[in-house]
C-alpha cells in the first residue's frame, strides 16, 4: 500500500485564490492536523497550510497512475 494519498477539492468557500475545485492534492503527513479535522496541502501559493478535511474527497488511484503524478512532482 502506498504512503501517499491524495485527495480532490469538492469545496474552496472562502478560499477561491487558494483553492481549486476539482483539482487533485497530495495530503502531506500531518497527525496533529487530522486529530482537528484538517489537511495540510501544498495550495495554489506553492506553500502547505491546513484546510478543513470536508473540504476534499478520498481519491484512490492506481499505482501506476499515482507513480506518474509523483515523478512530475
């Protein structure tokens, strides 16, 4: 199993510039975000911040589909 995992933003209310709908993000690893309820992603500025986690949908990829998005990272 893989220690990546993405999700996909299905709700950017209040962060548009930031956030955007649709779009695929690597989850980077965060224990003491997700005990909130939140994310850490790197946003649209290039940085991470945390975000609501019901901001975003578990998205499963396939392992060949995942390696190919990581090597362009």
């Amino acid at each position: 199993m893989s220690s990546h995992y993405f999700v996909v933003c299905v709700n950017n209310e209040d962060y548009a510039a930031s956030l955007e709908l649709r779009k695929l993000y690597e989850v980077l690893p965060d224990e003491d975000a997700a005990i909130h309820g939140q994310v850490r992603i790197i946003d649209e500025s290039g940085e991470d911040y945390l975000y609501p986690e019901s901001f975003f949908a578990p998205v499963q990829l396939p392992v060949s589909t995942e390696e190919r998005i990581l090597r362009v990272a």
